[in-house]
C-alpha cells in the first residue's frame, strides 16, 4: 500500500466523491436519460412520451425522412466511417463538395471541419493566439470558449453581455486581438450585435462568430447571423448539431487563415474525419435549409404564438429567436417546474448554475418548426397552473424560497 496516496492532496477518489457531494447537496447534480428520439417532438421515456420542448432541433431535420434517405444513400456511397484524419486519406469528395457549398453560401473561401463545434473552438482559440495577444469574449460565451481562453497563454477579458462600450475599452492597437461572440446567446436566445460589433473593431481585432443557434434560424436562407445583420466576420463558426439535426462543425475564414487551421489546428490534424456520408447529408440539409423556408416561416409563427400566450406569465422573457427562456430563480424551484410539466407531458429540462448564474436557473423552452400551436397551449395551461400553485403557497408561508 503506498503511504502517498493516503495524504497526497492527489487522492483522486477522495476528491471527486467531495466534488461529487458538493454538487449534489446543491441539488445541481445532472443525469443521463436514456431517451428515446420519437417521431418528430415526441420523446419517449420510461414508457410515457413527451412533448419535447429542449432540443435545439430547430428545424425538424434530426427526424426528416428526406435527410434520412439521403444520409443512408451516403453511407451505401461511401461507407461508413473516414477510417483517417483529414491530411492522411479521411478527407474525400463529399467533403470537398461541402467546403465548396458552404464557402459559396456564406461567402468565405475556406471551411475547415470538425467533429464538434466544441473542438472548432478549442482549436482555433489554441492555434491562433500565442502569449502577449489579446482574447476579448462577450461574458455569456459558451462554455468551449472560455475554457480554451482561460487555457490559452493569451491574456483573456470577458466584457459585459453585449457591452459593447466595455470591450471597446479592452482594445489595444498594438496587441494581436481576437474578440469572439455568440452570434444568438444559446441560454438567453439574444443576439449579438454583430454589425455594430464589426465597426466597433474596425480593424484593430479579429472578429469571430460562433454561430451554432444562428445557422439555419435566421437570415432568408438560413445563413445566420451573417445574413440577418449583412456582416462578415474574419472567422464563422457553424455547428451542424442544431438547426442541421446532424453532428460536426465547421471553421469559416480566408485562404490564409483556412490553410493556417487545416495545418496546424490540432483537433482537425489528429482527429479522425467527420464520416463522408455525414458531410454528404450536411450538404444535402443545406440545400434543404435554403430552399424550404417554410421551415423557418413555421417557426417565426410559432414564436409569435408563444408570445401572445405566454408574455402574461411572471418569468417571461422576449427574444427575436426560438430559444425561449424563462426565468425562475432559485435552483430547487426549477427543478420543481421543470418535473411538474414532465408530469404534464411537457419536456422541458432546468437550466441551472455554473450554466447559467446563481439565482438565475431558468427553464428553457426551444420551438422547432415540428410543433403545433396546441402542444404551446398545453405547455401554457400547465405553467400557468403550475404558477399559480407558487404563488399560493408562498402568500401562506411568507416566502417559498430564497
Ligand atoms: C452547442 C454549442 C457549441 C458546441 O457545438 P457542438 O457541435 O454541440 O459541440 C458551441 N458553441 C455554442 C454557442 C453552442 O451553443
């Protein structure tokens, strides 16, 4: 038996059992559920459905037949897997029809795929800055941005949410900068403003955008932020796990910066290639995002139906987008809520600190164009309900919770 261990500040079980109470006993602990994907909005578990209001299936893609088919056709094409990374023999045809397809939409010259918007951003916060630069991130950034800024030697600053007074004081001429921003906020579903942020820059930083909940959402042909706001950022993140109901993502730049990432960027240089029928039916659900804007229509109805019905209700929030959150407080009375309407039949998951701030655990509701206005009107007369049982309680015991 090895005496260290035992008073080694490295005892693993030890901490990790303490991290692991610590969570619980805040009652943040998370769980996997093995869902079952039904039809469309419906979600199976444990033997009851669910209408699901939490995925970020924005389009109704992730079950579409037409998408299916054409994914099947790929792997009978192709095979199954790129059995290599990109710059030994995993990168083929369907992916070179892809760049070229989301160069011309978006208006770049290179894309430079990954299997996860996660690792596109590591990568290319990893590969780009070195010690001395500057890294300038809105505060709400996603979890894969920050943590790679905060691994990065680059000095990081996070501004104020959409401040964009405070990240104009952060500037520095003569400092390589990179300011990077959600292009829609994917817990609060606002936007940047990203026109406004390009001339704030001007030319004194890099301007990246991540635009995982953008794509595919807004825009005339779903192209995003970059559409909605006719901007072009110096580097375009997109994500192919939301609106595209697929996986994997992609780095959007200029020749230089695009071979730069394609040799250095080492979540793209050591990583097996996304599989060629996936990027076959990745440029297939772009075809479909351009050209079936009924998609998005049905979608914008929808969040005008979830405003009339739901902006009456205490914890509501107004966004231009269909992540719609809403605002609860306190940790345990999310949760409440959120198991109150899965008893209901309504599938809407808690979201809770570190991911969002302390006192700000929400709900958050995603629409997709897959939902029909009854299924809103059931989700409202349950919150509603729901509501209403609080506030009852709380004018007979003073207060529910702090
Ligand atoms: C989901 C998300 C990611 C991660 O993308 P994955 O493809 O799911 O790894 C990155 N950035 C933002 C803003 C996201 O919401």
């Amino acid at each position: 038996m090895c005496q260290r261990v035992l008073t080694s500040p490295l005892n693993f079980a030890e901490r990790i059992e303490k991290r692991l109470n610590e969570r619980a006993a805040k009652g943040l602990s998370r769980q996997l559920v093995d869902i079952e994907q039904g039809n469309h909005v419906l979600l199976k578990w444990q033997d009851k459905a669910f209408i699901n209001f939490s995925s970020n299936d924005y389009l109704g893609l992730a079950n579409d037949s037409e998408l299916k088919a054409h994914f099947c056709e790929g792997i009978n094409r192709y095979g199954n897997g790129s059995a290599a990374s990109p710059l030994i023999t995993g990168f083929s045809y369907p992916h070179q029809r892809l760049e070229s397809t989301l160069c011309q939409w978006l208006g770049y010259d290179r894309a430079v795929f990954f299997n996860s918007g996660f690792s596109a951003n590591q990568a290319l916060i990893f590969t780009l800055l070195e010690s001395g630069d500057l890294l300038l991130q809105d505060k709400l950034n996603h979890a894969s941005l920050i943590e790679a800024g905060a691994l990065s030697p680059a000095t990081m600053k996070r501004y104020h949410h959409k401040d964009l007074r405070h990240l104009k004081k952060w500037l520095r001429p003569c400092q390589n900068t990179l300011v990077i921003s959600e292009g829609v906020f994917s817990m609060d579903g606002d936007l940047s403003e990203v026109a406004h942020m390009a001339k704030v820059i001007g030319n004194r930083a890099l301007l990246v955008l991540d635009d995982a909940h953008g794509i595919g959402v807004l825009g005339d042909t779903g192209a995003g932020s970059v559409e909605h706001w006719q901007v072009k950022p110096d580097l375009l993140i997109v994500t192919f796990g939301k609106a595209y109901g697929l996986s994997g993502a992609a780095i959007l730049t200029n020749a230089n910066l695009g071979d730069y990432l394609t040799q250095f960027a080492k979540h793209h240089v050591y990583s097996t290639a996304i599989s060629p029928a996936l990027a076959y039916a990745i440029d297939k659900a772009t075809e479909m995002i351009q050209t079936q804007s009924w998609r998005r229509n049905k979608l914008h109805d929808l969040q005008n139906h979830y405003h009339e019905l739901m902006s009456d209700l205490p914890g509501y929030l107004n966004t231009p987008t269909p992540i719609k959150p809403f605002l609860v407080g306190g940790t345990e009375r999310a949760l409440r809520l959120s198991n109150a309407l899965k008893a209901g039949g309504f599938w809407a998951c808690a979201i809770r600190p570190p991911t969002v701030p302390v006192q700000m655990a929400r709900l958050r509701f995603t629409l997709t164009a897959q939902h029909r206005l009854q299924q809103l009107q059931g989700l409202k007369h349950c919150l509603e309900k729901q509501l209403e049982t609080y506030q009852q309680e709380e004018s007979s015991y003073g207060c529910y919770e702090r």
